[in-house]
C-alpha cells in the first residue's frame, strides 16, 4: 500500500503522459522526438492558419479585393506579406520551427497576457485591410486569437514546467485508470490490469526499490579531482609517504626507476608494456610438487604464466633449511617500502609472524600477473587468503600511484620553472635554472608521462554477500593502518553492512557450522560500493567515477549500471579483478558475474564524462588493448566445470595459473551410518552438450522406474537431490505429466507457504517423493526427517552436503541407501564425495554399478 500522494500521485501522473503521449503519437519517444512533434504540429497549424487567412482575403466583397483579383503582381506579393506576418505572429522562424519563447523578466505575467490577447484582436479586426496595415499591426502585438475548432494556442511551445502542468489538466478528465486513494489495486474500468500497464507497474516498482535502496542515497557525487593547486598540501602528504626516495632534479626515467625497479613484473607490464600478445597456450600440469600448510597443491601454468614467474611456485619457506623463515622477514624486491612497512605493523597488531610460506607463495606468484583459478580456498585459511589479495591490491595502487604522484610533480615543477622564468629579465638566467628540467627532456626523448587508463578505478572485487564485503573493508583500513575515526562515513558503512539484532534468525545456531560460518552478518546480495583510497585512510560511498576501487557483488552492479550507466567509464580501465567466493556466487546465479566480465575493460564510445586526460592514458589503453592487461583472479573452496570454463574465455597477455589440491581424500569415511551408497555410471554421449539429455533419458528409462516408484508405492520416503535448477525444472515438468500427485517439490524460488506444505505432504505420507534442489539446501539448510531413499540427480557440488543427508537417512530401515548418477563429465565432484584415487577406478573400469558400505 502506497503513501497517500506518492507511489499512486505518481502512477496517476505517469499515466497521464502515457495517455497524451499516446493521443498525439508520441508514444514510447524521447523528449527530442516529442519536441520534433511538437514543432511539427506548430507548422501544420500555421499553414491551415494562413489557409483561412488566404480564403478570408479571396473571398473579401470590397472593390479593393476584386482589383487586385485581377493583377497577379499584387495578389502575389499581398499572400507573400500574408504569409510573412502570420509566421510572425506564430513565431515560427524561417527554417519551419517555431522559436521556443523564454521568460520575460522586463514584464509581469498580466501584461504579456494583455499583449497576447491584443494581437489576437489586432488580426480579427484588421483581416479586411491593407496589409501594410496588418504587418504594422502584428509587429505592434495587437493579433487576436483564432475562431475555429482547432485551438492553435495549444501547440504553441512553453516552458517544461507549464507544459506538464497543461497536459495534467488536459488529461484530468480522458484519465480512464481507477486509482483508489485507499490503495487498491490500480487497474482498467473492470478491475484487470492491463498487461502493458502491469509491466509498467512492476517496473516502477522495481526502479524505485532500487533508487530508493541503501546505497544509491549515500553515494558521492561526481567531482572533477584532478591535482590542482587547492590541494598541494594533499599532493606534499601523498609524495612523502609514495616517493620516500625522490628528489626533483633527476631525470624522469632515473626517477621512475627510483619508484619501481626496472625489472618489476608491473614495470614492464603496464608501463613499458613488454608481456606480448594474447595467451592462447594450453595449461600444463607442472610435475613438482608443492607442499603446505593444508596440504599438496597442484599447478597448472600456460606459457606465457611461466615466463613472466618470478620463480618456480611456492618455492620460497620451504626448503626446509633454517634460513627459510628468515626470507619471509625481508621486504620482496616488488613490494612498495611504505606498504609494507604497514603490512609489518598489521601483523604484529595481531600477534602474528610477518608472513606464513604459503601466503608469501602466493603473493609471488600474483606478482607475474597471470589470470589464477585458486581453487584451493577453505574455511580454514580464508582469512589468509583475503589478506594476501589485498595485499597484492593495495600493493599495485601504491605502485600505480607513486607513478603518477611522480609524473605530477614533474608537471608542477615545470610549471614553476615556467612562472619563474617569465618573470627573468634574463634569458640566460633562465636557461641555467631549468637546465636540469630540460636535461630530462633531452634524455628521455621518448619518454611520455602515460600512467592511467580511462577511469581512475583500477580495482574491482566481486563478492556475494554484505558480510563478506565487511570483512574486506575492514582488514583494508586494518591494513593501511588507518585511523577509522579519519575515514569519512565508515560508521554509516558498518551499519549498511551488518545485521541488526532483531534480523537475526533465531533458528540459526542450530544449523550446520559451515552454513553459521557462510551466512553470519548481512546476507544482502545486491550492493555497489565505491572507496578512495588514500596512503593513510579510505573514503567510502565515493562515486564510481572518482574511486580506486569498486567492491559490489555482480547483482549489485548491474543494477547500479541500469540506474546510471555512468559506471561504465570506470569498468574500461580496470586493472586487478578479484572474484572471491565464487562458489557462492555459483550458487546465486553465475550469469551475473559472466556479464559483468563481459563489460571490462571497453573502451568508451559515448561519452566523454569522467575521462582522464587522454595525453595521460596509456597508449595500449587507447589501442583498445585493455582486456589483455587486466588480471583476474578466481577464489572457490571447490573446483568447478562452469568456473574453469569462464577462466578460459579470459585474453590476459601474461598467463593463466591453476591451483588445485593434487589428491582428494573423499567423504566417505565421515558418514557414520551404515547405509548403501551405490554409484551408477552411464553414457553422456560424444560430446558435453549432449549429456544433459543422456542423464535425462537415463533417469527416466532406467532409474525412475526400478529405482523411485517401487519404494514411493510402498510409501518409502525418497528425496530427489538435483543440483542444478535447470534439470529441477525439466524433471518437474516430466512428473507432473506422469505422476502429477505423488510428489513434491521445493526449490529456491518456492514460497515459505509452500514449502511448509510440500514438506508436511511429505512427512506425512501424502506425497513420498520429494523433489529438491542443491541451492535451496545451500540457502535453507531445511532438515529433513524420517527420508529413507535419496537419489542425487548428479554428484553434489559440495561434497559436505552429500554427507550431511545420507548420514540423516533412517539407518534401520531395511530400505534405506543412496544412489549417485554420474558419467565422466562429473569428474570434478566425483573426486570430492569418493576420492582421486577411487575416482579414477569409477569412470575407467568397465562396470557401470559400484557400491560402498560404511561402518
């Protein structure tokens, strides 16, 4: 239900517009189009206007008007000057289009009505005489108004406002929609909405929940910040803590390399652009084998990725000689010295050694800036993962930065010399006190001070949820060692991203650990928020225009680039791009982040608003070769067909790296029941795309009815587990047709009404057979009782919820076991539920049928 005079004060007003667009054929256009109605209406009444002028003068009976019947000269020059004074008394200019007429300010509104009305007299009075006398007349204002049907004073044009204004007056009466003040529905005469007007509804809706959401209010405006004068206290600050080492007086790439070493992996990436073409080498299976703290990890590098390593990965910690922990206590020879004098102090605040051989692994390998597929991530060294991103982040601004704090005071300095020399009488005064300025010049020849791209972010992070982006806010300003009380609107940020008390759900300790772990805090997926980033402090809720880093989840932005598209700039000349949680936002939807990958690094066509200046963008920015500069990291706890697809369609010049676990143990051992777990294999086809099919008629043909209906006859609880909706629905549909009311069925879209109803239809024998998807169990969480068979469509993506309902079966039932359909195509998440090693026996051996027995 609306306020009064809100949503329904202005779906009235809209649907005024709607209607008067629609009268005049203005439908659906923009205000231009409407404007060119406009004036189009304005020429077609000025010319049946002059019509009736040109019959009134014709068909005059005065001897004057029949004398110049007979001379062609006069007649001719009298429609001319006709002509000539009624577009002056309409307005309209020689090109056709009538001249929109502005305020006057000289006159009261009385007066200029006065004067219009006087015009109009002057013509009615005045159509039988000289025309001299009606040229006179219409100059002097004394034009009266017409007498026909049509009122040409409609159409003449008008301010915006009193223009709106007459088209809801107008429209008051033609207004067929009943809107009931007391917040009914709004619909036609009989009741029912109309479907163009519902979709209108809806999307009004839509929008203004997202106009009107969290965020959107608190967002920055757009602020043309380049370095200027005003903030050479802020520029000196920055300088100091960027350049510790610089002295103006050097020569530009002398200094240059004071900031970066020559041989910096982000040196010769984006400045002097040295990493070649495109990567379209296969990955390779490296046959070394790296330990660490959670085990073996396997790497899989491309060409490119092992030529620009810094080393072989994960070498550094551990030799397991004495001196490899002292290794991890010297700043790398690629980390900037303010930062990581930082990054000291952040681990010492937190007791911590400086750091772990496999954070420092890691970081090495970020540094040769190949696109990784960490698939190695977990509950455990979450928090060191996050760390080491961020790190690695803040770690390229900073370098990013120092350049352009570098190049700035170059220009100011010049500047100065310049200011200074104008003032020198003496030219040759002026020539030694810039000698060492131009001395630059000469030497770097070819130098250029390029060090940006389009926009000023060059971070982007894509997360799932609100309290997964708290977290990442929070050890950032950890990170920087910065004040929070310094950082502008961070406590308006910790109440936007964190649950209130009474939000809290009460059953939630007693769900599974993994999911209080996933699901504490603010679960809200829909958010886009922009932070500058500064040596010493962040600011946040800063408009994506004038950011340095972008934290949203792919919903989130989407829907920040349908509100204003603005963003966009900012997108074109992303840097470092981190996807972490990616099973997460598997589970979500992963066609959110496919098109916000598909919006990177464009170079922008339409507009000019928010761009650097392009004498500063680098020069393979302006060739359009942004994407293959743009690293992108991908962080799941699992590995996945849909993720290591995405992967592939990257073209970063530098690389792809894999990380997996090399061996899988499987959880098998950790169910506790001893229930039949059967494993049935069948045949996907020639081809991946044909194994959805192959699975389908398998299930249908061989499993459904040997397997499923003879216990649901028996009223054995089943549950069908199916981890994609897409299978959900096409099985649905299929039961429906053959067995409309012996099953249920819930997934992620069903409402809370009627989950509780298809699940006490199954409790209670009603209908048996239950059908349920993997993201309604991810997301819910829902226990199950008394299901004696569950059949998984195809192994679980996560391998902890086949544990968690086979180990809730009814153990004592002579009924009960598990059946796992699966083919070659599923081996990712075969390796997971039975390990690598028996894995490799089920997809190869000639069998089609293996079974397991837990004590």
């Amino acid at each position: 239900m609306g306020k009064p005079g809100g949503f329904f004060k202005r779906l009235k007003n809209k649907q005024k517009r709607l209607a008067t667009h629609r009268r005049r054929g203005t439908k659906g256009a923009s205000k231009e189009e409407r404007r060119l109605k406009h004036n189009e209406l304005v020429d077609y009444y000025a010319a049946k206007r002059e019509a009736e002028e040109l019959a009134a003068i014709s068909s005059s009976s005065s001897s004057e008007s029949e004398a110049a019947s007979t001379d062609s000269e006069l007649e001719a020059r009298k429609e001319e000057k006709s002509l000539l004074a009624l577009r002056r008394v309409l307005g309209i200019a020689d090109g056709g289009r009538a001249v929109k007429r502005g305020r006057n300010n000289s006159h009261n509104g009385n007066d200029n009505n006065n004067g219009n009305n006087s015009k109009r007299k002057g013509v009615e009075n005045q159509r039988d005489n000289d025309l001299s006398n009606v040229d006179t007349t219409a100059v002097n204002g004394t034009v009266p108004s017409d007498g026909g049907d049509d009122d040409w004073r409609t159409f003449l044009p008008q301010d915006e406002e009193e223009d709106e204004e007459e088209e809801l007056e107008e429209l008051e009466e033609e207004n067929s929609y009943a809107i009931e003040s007391d917040g009914q529905e709004v619909g036609t005469e009989d009741g029912s909405l109309e479907e163009d007007d519902a979709e209108d509804v809806m999307s009004m809706e839509e929008s203004e929940e997202d106009e009107e959401g969290e965020d959107s209010g608190k967002e920055d405006a757009y602020e043309d910040d380049e370095e200027g004068d005003g903030d050479q206290q802020k520029f000196e600050e920055e300088k100091v803590q960027l350049l510790p080492q610089f002295h103006l007086g050097t020569a530009k790439l002398e200094a240059l390399q004071r900031v970066v070493r020559e041989d910096d992996p982000w040196f010769t990436k984006y400045h002097i652009d040295k990493h070649g073409s495109i990567d379209r080498s296969p990955m390779k299976l490296l046959k070394q084998k790296y330990h660490t703290e959670y085990g073996q990890i396997a790497v899989s590098a491309s060409a490119h990725a092992m030529e620009h390593l810094i080393h072989e990965p994960f070498r550094v910690g551990w030799q397991g000689t004495a001196s490899a922990p002292q290794k991890l206590d010297k700043r790398p020879p690629y980390m900037h010295e303010t930062l990581w004098n930082k990054w000291l102090d952040y681990r010492a605040a937190k007791s911590r050694g400086p750091m772990t051989a496999e954070q420092r692994g890691l970081l090495d390998l970020l540094q040769g800036y190949p696109d990784v597929m960490d698939c190695c991530r977990s509950a455990e060294n979450a928090e060191a993962r996050r760390e080491v991103f961020l790190l690695h982040a803040l770690n390229h601004w900073y370098k990013a930065r120092a350049v352009m704090v570098l190049h700035e005071a170059f220009l100011h300095e010049k500047k100065r010399q310049k200011r200074k020399n104008s003032k020198k009488k003496v030219k040759g005064s002026s020539a030694v006190s810039s000698k060492n300025l131009d001395d630059s010049d000469g030497e770097d020849g070819e130098y250029e001070l390029r060090d940006r791209g389009f926009g000023k972010t060059r971070l982007l992070i894509m997360l799932p949820m609100r309290n997964i982006a708290h977290e990442y806010v929070t050890t950032l300003i950890e990170l920087l060692r910065a004040i929070p009380e310094d950082c502008p609107r961070l406590a308006t940020f910790d109440e936007d991203f964190t649950e209130l008390a009474e939000a809290m759900d009460p059953t939630f300790s007693r769900r599974p650990r993994d999911y209080q772990r996933q699901f504490a805090g603010n679960i809200d997926d829909s958010f886009c928020v922009g932070l500058r980033i500064e040596p010493s402090r962040v600011r946040v809720y800063t408009h994506p225009l004038n950011s340095d880093m972008i934290i949203c989840s792919p919903l989130g932005l989407r829907r920040r680039l349908e509100r204003n598209g603005d963003a966009s700039v900012s997108l074109s000349s992303i840097e470092v791009c981190l996807i972490d949680e990616a099973h997460v936002l598997l589970m979500q939807n992963w066609q959110h982040v496919m098109e916000v990958l598909g919006l990177l690094n464009k170079r922008p066509r339409d507009t000019t608003y928010g761009l650097s200046d392009l004498r500063r963008v680098y020069a393979w920015a302006l060739a359009g070769q942004s994407g293959r500069h743009r690293q992108t990291i991908i962080s799941s706890n699992v590995t996945n067909a849909v993720l290591l697809s995405t992967f592939r369609t990257f073209v970063n010049n530098s690389g792809r790296v894999s990380l997996h676990r090399r061996e899988e143990t499987g959880v098998l051992q950790q169910i506790m029941v001893p229930v039949r777990q059967h494993f049935l294999r069948f045949d996907p086809g020639s081809s991946v795309e044909s194994c959805d099919d192959a699975r389908f008629d398998f299930f249908t043909r061989e499993v459904l009815p040997t397997k499923i209906l003879p216990p649901v006859s028996r009223d054995v609880r089943t549950i069908i587990f199916v981890p994609s909706y897409f299978d959900y629905v096409r099985i649905r549909n299929y039961m429906i047709r053959e067995h409309r009311d012996s099953f249920a069925a819930i997934c992620e879209y069903t409402s809370l009404r009627q989950q509780r109803k298809s699940l006490g239809q199954f409790t209670d024998l009603e209908r048996p057979l239950l059908l349920v998807t993997e993201r309604f169990y991810f997301f819910r969480r829902y226990f199950v009782k008394h299901a004696e068979i569950i059949v998984f469509y195809s192994p679980p993506v996560f391998s902890s919820f086949y544990v968690s309902l086979v180990g809730r079966l009814v153990a004592t039932s002579p009924n009960a076991f598990s059946l796992t359909l699966f083919c070659r195509y599923d081996s990712h998440e075969l390796n997971r539920l039975v390990g690598t090693a028996r894995a490799r026996q089920l997809v190869e051996r000639e069998a089609e049928a293996y079974s397991f027995v837990t004590n």
